[in-house]
C-alpha cells in the first residue's frame, strides 16, 4: 500500500492517479494543501529516496517563485528546508508516492512503471 500525495486540481496529479487505477495499485489519497507532509515526514521521504532535497521543491510554482527560492535555498541549512517545506504544501513537487522503500516526486509514467509494476 502505497500513500499519494496529491493536488486534486493539479493535471500531472490526475494522470498519475488515472496510471495508479489502471494498474490496479492500492494507495491511500491525502490532499497536499489540506494535510501538507510535516517536517519529520519530509526528512523520512528524503532518506528513503536518496534524492537532493531540490527534488522536493515545486520549483515551477508560484510560490517557489514568489519567495525567490532559486537564489535562497543553496544558503539554506537542510533542517531550514525541511522546514519551509513543511510550512506550505503548494512549494512540495506532486505527486509524492511513498512505499516503505521507495519515494518518486514527480509522475514520469515510464519512471513509475520501472518502479512500481517492473521493481
């Protein structure tokens, strides 16, 4: 069982949703903007991926743009990005799909095929 954490307007969220449905993958749905990953659950994604915490940024959204993040965040300590993740679930790249062993930030259908279905 899997948790996907989505923006239910978001387009790429709905594929990657519609791919999870299709491939008969049980997940349980939580809503990013309602129930945003915390602090510690952002530092678990993290290890578990062994992905630059840069992944989890939606670096195409506004508020990433807003608040200038591509100039702020290499001054950054990694506890002070975690923790501004964890402030607003519109700056986290979706959808965010978590097993017990792996992390994929993004939907790249063929990445998530490997993964999930060839693993």
């Amino acid at each position: 069982m899997y948790l996907f954490i989505e923006y239910p307007k978001c387009s790429t969220c709905r594929k990657a949703k519609k791919f999870l449905d299709d491939n008969n993958i049980k997940y349980t749905d939580r809503n990013i903007v309602t129930d945003n990953p915390t602090k510690e659950e952002l530092k678990k994604f993290l290890e578990v991926s062994g992905k630059d915490i840069k992944t989890f940024f939606n670096t195409s959204g506004n508020l990433y743009k807003e608040l200038h993040l591509k100039d702020k965040l290499p001054n950054m300590t990694l506890d002070e990005k975690l923790e501004l993740l964890s402030t607003d679930g519109m700056l986290v790249k979706r959808p965010l799909l978590v097993g017990e062993t792996i992390v994929l930030t993004g939907f790249k259908e063929d990445i998530w095929k490997e993964v999930i279905i060839n693993g």
